[in-house]
C-alpha cells in the first residue's frame, strides 16, 4: 500500500479515481451540507485543500482532503473527508501522518461521527470537544 499526495495540477486528471471515495465521505461524515463534492473539488484544484490518495497493487482505494490551519501553537491538518478501506490500516496511517509532516503539519484534526472517533482512537487521536449548530 502505498499513500502519496497529488498535487493541485493533476487534481482533475485523479478526480474520477477519487471522487467516490470523497463523495460518500461527505455524505456519511460530519459535513451536513456544509460543502458539497463540487465546493471541495474547487477547492482541490485551487489548492485550497490537500488530496492524498491511497493505492494498492495500481487500485486506488482511499483518498483524503485536508485543509491546513495555522493556529498559535500549531499548524494543524484539518481531515476535511477521507474514505477507503485504508483509513483502518496503521501502516496507512503512518504513511498519511509522515505526508502531512513533510507539509509542516504538527497536529492532525478532524470531525466526524462516533464510529469514526473510536477508529481514529486506534492510532492515538482523541474527542477534543463537542460540535453543534442551530440555523439563525
């Protein structure tokens, strides 16, 4: 297996590789509407987010987006979507963390429902805090 970043100029050349993976993403995570697969495709090949991919044997089988936040004491890589089979696997894992290194990152965040959270929890990530909202 093998995870690697693609940059914002081959975006649309890997998109339909990777589309369905972040499409249902989307539809199973924390997003809610707040960005649909057009918004973040833009995004992707704006480079206003990251796209990582996961291959295995040629295939791809996962891909990530991330945004990178600089905050006082870190810069973090938010996981904006991810979705694939390798997001279970710790040498994946390890491979996407070094990636995100090489990128400045010193933190890594993201937001998702609870089954996501306890398979996070795995490679050593924890519920920072509660997220909600109400229409005003």
């Amino acid at each position: 297996m093998k995870v690697e970043y693609v940059p914002s100029n081959f975006v649309h050349q890997q998109w339909e590789t990777v589309e369905h993976f972040l499409a249902s993403a989307l539809d199973l995570a924390h997003s809610s509407g707040e960005i649909s697969i057009e918004q973040l495709r833009a995004d992707l090949g704006q480079n206003r987010a990251a796209l990582y991919k996961a291959t295995e044997d040629g295939k791809v089988i996962g891909a990530a987006a991330v945004t990178f936040q600089n905050q006082r004491n870190a810069r973090v890589a938010f996981v904006i979507a991810i979705g694939g089979t390798w997001i279970a696997k710790e040498e994946a894992f390890k491979q996407f963390s070094a990636l995100l290194k090489l990128a400045g990152a010193t933190k890594i965040a993201g937001a998702g429902r609870d089954s996501i959270v306890r398979l996070w929890d795995r490679f050593g990530l924890k519920k920072k805090y509660t997220v909600f909202e109400a229409d005003l």
